[in-house]
C-alpha cells in the first residue's frame, strides 16, 4: 500500500505559521494593499519553512500584473551594459520584480520580435537599451497598451522617459584633453549616427574643435556598428594612409580591441606613436600595457536609475495614474592613465611600415 502523499500546504497554513490573517499573507506575496516590512518578512520564512510557493499564473490573473519586467539591450556581449544590468536586477528584486533580459543582436528586425514577445508575456513594463534607430511611433504604440517604458541612453521624444548618459560633455572633455596635448589629427570611432549616444559623441567631438577655429577630418569620423573586425580594418585603414592620425577616442569595447590590434599590425606603440582614450572604462582599458585612459560614468547608478522610473511607473505606485516623463542624465568623467602623449612638431606622425598598409589593402 502506498503511503498517502503529504498534503501541499496552502496560504492559510502559511499564515497560521507567520501568525497573520490570510488576507495579509495574500498581500504580503502579492506585494498590494498594506502591509509591513515584518509581515512581509515573517510570511515568506513561514512559505520556505513549509514549502509553499504561491501560484504564479493565478497570483498573475487576481493582481492582473506578471511581477517581471523586461530588458532590452543590444549585445550582450558588451562589458558595459553588465553592470546595468546587475544593478537593475538588484533594484527590482527590492520590490519583488524578476527582470527578463532579452538581447537584440543589434538588429531592428528581432528587437520588434522581442517586444512583441514581452508584450504577450505580459511583463509590467520594459526597459529599452540601443538597438539600430529610435522610433518615436513604437513607443507611442507601447504606451497605448498601458505598457510603461523606460528608454536606457536612448531618445524617444518629449514623450519618453529614461536614463541618458552626457555622451555629449564626455566627447568635448576626451578632445580637448587631446588638443591640448597638441594632438589635431584625432580619429572618433563609434557605433550608429542614428541612435542618441554616437550623435552626441560626435556634436561634442566636433564643438572640441570649433572652440579652437579648427574643423575635425570627416574621414577620421568613423561611425559604425560596433565590432572588433570593422574597429581593426578601419584603424588599419587610417593607420596607413598619407596623413594618419596621431590619436584615437573609441569604444572601449571591441572597438578599442580592435583599435589596439590595428596599432600592433601597424608597429605603433601607445603612447610614444599614437594616443588612445577609451570611451567607457572596461577590463581591458585597466589591464591593457600601458592602461588606457579612459571617459567613463558611474554604470551601477545607471542602472538602479533605470529601475527606479520603472517602478513609479508600476502599482501600487502608479496607481493607475499617468506619470509625467522624466529624464535623467548621468555625467561623465575622465580616468587619467598612461595612453597619451604629447603631439609636438619635433615628434611627427610615424609612417606606415609597408606590412600594414599591405594588410589594410586586403
């Protein structure tokens, strides 16, 4: 004879356990209505005493919210979205959210999919990161569904809200940090025109030079998408003609790898030949012989920024109200290291050797 199955423990027994009502149990895991801090706490160790776990899909259908929100980014790939996204995850666990994190491969086409897909999950709101455009009429439709947005460095409109990073400032202080070392000829490299974080890079690099009377070289302005190939092809490319440049601004991910590695296929060393300023500081521009200077901002307040437009965008603290947009923006800073050099008429730009302008041409 088989021994009778233990029966599950049900929310009455939960709360007989954290000595509560039933009713502030319900809301003590469905995180509604009134209750304390302790109640909260002494329900969920009575729940993993006994080895209860509410149901989530009717947990979903009474409260009429999912408890997840999700997250898009580009590439997951890229060191600097790590800690945005660790600080985000802790900040909506504070409050009882899950985060699904979803990746857009840099690509329109499977961003539109993912949002859909987020959208028929039925998450609470969605945080969006850079993909290839912004569109003002996607985020008009997500909003017309009463699904909260919160854009990550990204420019939706007077109707937006979101975290944005002075890109802008960032650029003007790396250039005029490089002008004043003497250096002109300085190469921009960084991905999209189209998305807010490579447009504003390139105002502030370029008003770097106006301030001076002087104009950059379009041809040292290289905004493409963001890969180690494209990064290591184009230094190359520069690195071997008449007149290259005597400094480098670049992504400090595999752009900057890709920058490095053209400087070494090229026989330039950092910063006796050429300077390098990393945009965004990362483990390679700390580790990297001699460590990169580097422009970068405080990614952990990035993130719980983020979460924390979310969340007044969610019950209970919504309420079901309207909330104005809001926009935050983080500053910039410069990390000072040993990557640049002073550019002097005694110590001109260093020829090409005829290896790397052999490669470039492939």
């Amino acid at each position: 004879m088989k021994p009778a199955r233990k029966a599950k423990p049900t929310i009455r027994d939960v709360a007989a356990a954290a000595g509560v009502s039933v009713g502030t149990a319900s809301r003590a895991f469905n995180r509604a209505g009134r209750v304390s801090d302790a109640a909260i706490e002494a329900v969920q160790a009575a729940a993993l005493r006994l080895g209860y776990a509410p149901d989530a899909i009717a947990q979903s259908m009474r409260t009429r919210t999912s408890g997840v929100v999700g997250l898009l980014v580009s590439d997951l790939a890229n060191p600097l979205y790590a800690r945005i996204v660790n600080a985000v995850e802790a900040r909506l666990q504070r409050d009882g959210y899950a985060l699904l994190l979803a990746n857009t491969h840099n690509d329109s086409r499977h961003e539109r999919a993912m949002i859909d897909f987020f959208r028929r999950r039925r998450v609470d709101g969605l945080i969006l990161g850079p993909c290839e455009s912004e569109r003002p009429e996607m985020l008009d439709a997500l909003l017309a569904q009463d699904l909260p947005v919160v854009a990550l460095d990204r420019d939706f409109g007077p109707a937006g809200s979101g975290v944005h990073v002075d890109h802008f400032h960032g650029a003007l202080q790396a250039t005029r940090y490089l002008l004043n070392l003497g250096h002109t000829r300085i190469a921009l490299m960084t991905p999209g025109q189209t998305l807010r974080p490579g447009r504003e890079r390139i105002a502030g690099f370029t008003d770097a030079f106006a301030e001076r009377g002087l104009k950059p070289e379009p041809k040292l302005i290289r905004a493409e998408r963001s890969a180690m190939e494209f990064a290591f092809s184009e230094a190359l490319a520069l690195l071997s003609s008449a007149e290259p440049p005597t400094a480098f601004v670049c992504l400090g991910t595999r752009i900057l790898a890709g920058v490095l590695q053209g400087l070494r296929h090229a026989g330039r060393s950092v910063p006796d030949d050429v300077s390098v300023i990393s945009v965004g500081d990362t483990d390679l521009s700390q580790l990297f012989s001699p460590a990169i200077t580097s422009l970068t901002w405080d990614f952990e307040a990035v993130g719980t920024a983020a979460a924390e437009l979310m969340l007044k965008r969610l019950p209970p603290a919504a309420a079901g109200q309207a909330v104005e947009p809001e926009r935050i923006v983080m500053t910039t800073q410069m990390v000072l290291r040993e990557s640049c050099g002073p550019q002097t008429a005694s110590r001109p730009a260093k020829a090409p050797s005829a290896r790397a302008r052999q490669v470039a041409k492939k």
